[in-house]
C-alpha cells in the first residue's frame, strides 16, 4: 500500500508524489492489464 503525507495542506505536491510512488511500483501498469479481463 503506498502511503503520501500531505504537509501544509499542499495536496497538490501530495498529488504529485503519489504519482511518482505509484509508477516506481508498477501500479499504473497492473491496473491497466487488469482493466479488461480476457476469457482463457
């Protein structure tokens, strides 16, 4: 699970940093193949 803190209210930055957390993980990719389920 990726965790962001949020520092002086600025959720833009958050925003941004979460984003970054989330391609160095691979998140992007996963949610993108698992979008669309294929019939084996």
């Amino acid at each position: 699970m990726v965790t962001v803190n949020v520092r002086d209210g600025n959720v833009e930055q958050a925003l941004k940093v979460l984003k970054k957390k989330m391609q160095r993980e691979g998140l992007f990719r996963e949610m993108k193949l698992r979008r669309n389920y294929e019939k084996p």
